[in-house]
C-alpha cells in the first residue's frame, strides 16, 4: 500500500525513484542531505513485469527509506491508461520490501528528459533510448523532494 502520511525529512535518507514502464524502468537515488537527485539505471523488464531481483539487488545495495515513483496522470487530471499497472507496482514494491511507497505526478518528465537530451545536449537517438527513463526517475525524484521542502497545512 503507498504511503500515505507526509514524509518528515530526515538529512540521511536516502531514495529511489521510479519511471516505470512495460517494456522498462528509469531508476533514480536521491540523498535528502543534499537534495541531490542523480540517474542510476534503467531496467528492462521480463515479460512485460517488472525485473524484480534487480530490483531487489538495487534496495539491498542502496538501502533507502522510502520509493518514490511518478503517477501517470493525464493533463485534465484523470487516470491514464498505464495508471492502474503504476498502482499495482507500487503495492507490490511496498508489499515485497517494506518500505513506504510515495507517488508524484511525473506529467512531462520523460519529454522534458528527451527535450533536454536531444535538443540541449545533441545527444543520439538511440543514445537518448537508454538514458532518457533515468533522467525521467531523477526528475520525478526532484519534484518530490521540493514538494517535501513546501510547508504543508496541519
């Protein structure tokens, strides 16, 4: 079940981010001491499912607090279709590891990644293909620190 109470910032955590897809997985860490947000990997998935012992080899490596991972939500703010399989991976992230399990809206993270890869830094086709999920799980990672750093209403 995601996470639903507020995170409360503690500077040594630790995150991962997700961009998930059917064919593959952008996988991002953040340190909250730094708010620094860096691409990690990209996983591609098994059968359209996704890689779970690379997944689980990433949380033993990195250890984090807590997963974060972009909700697909169209622009008028209803679902999208792949909105009910980013649910259920994140039940099953939070029911196979125990870690709370936190969604963001990740609206235009991986055009925005293929914007700035492609027209900022020239960067191939085939290029932009393997990194562009990464740099999308680092964007969603840094939208959700900065809503961290917002104060919320009690």
């Amino acid at each position: 079940m995601p996470a639903t109470n507020p995170y409360v910032i503690n500077p040594h955590d630790t995150f991962l981010g997700f961009d998930f897809g059917h064919k593959k997985i952008g996988v991002a860490i953040a340190h909250m001491e730094t708010a620094i947000a860096s691409p990690l990997t990209t996983l591609p998935a098994v059968n359209q499912q996704p890689n779970w012992p690379q997944l689980k080899l990433l949380i033993e490596t990195w250890q984090p607090q807590g997963l974060v991972v972009g909700q697909s939500i169209k622009q008028d703010g209803s679902d999208n279709l792949v909105t009910p399989r980013i649910i259920k991976f994140c039940r099953q992230l939070h029911g196979r590891f125990n870690l709370p399990v936190y969604q963001v809206d990740e609206t235009l993270t991986t055009f925005e990644a293929k914007q700035m890869l492609y027209n900022d830094l020239n960067v191939s086709a085939k290029k932009l293909w393997k990194v562009q999920d990464q740099l999308a799980a680092q964007r969603i990672l840094l939208t959700w620190i900065n809503e961290q750093h917002q104060p919320h209403d009690p």
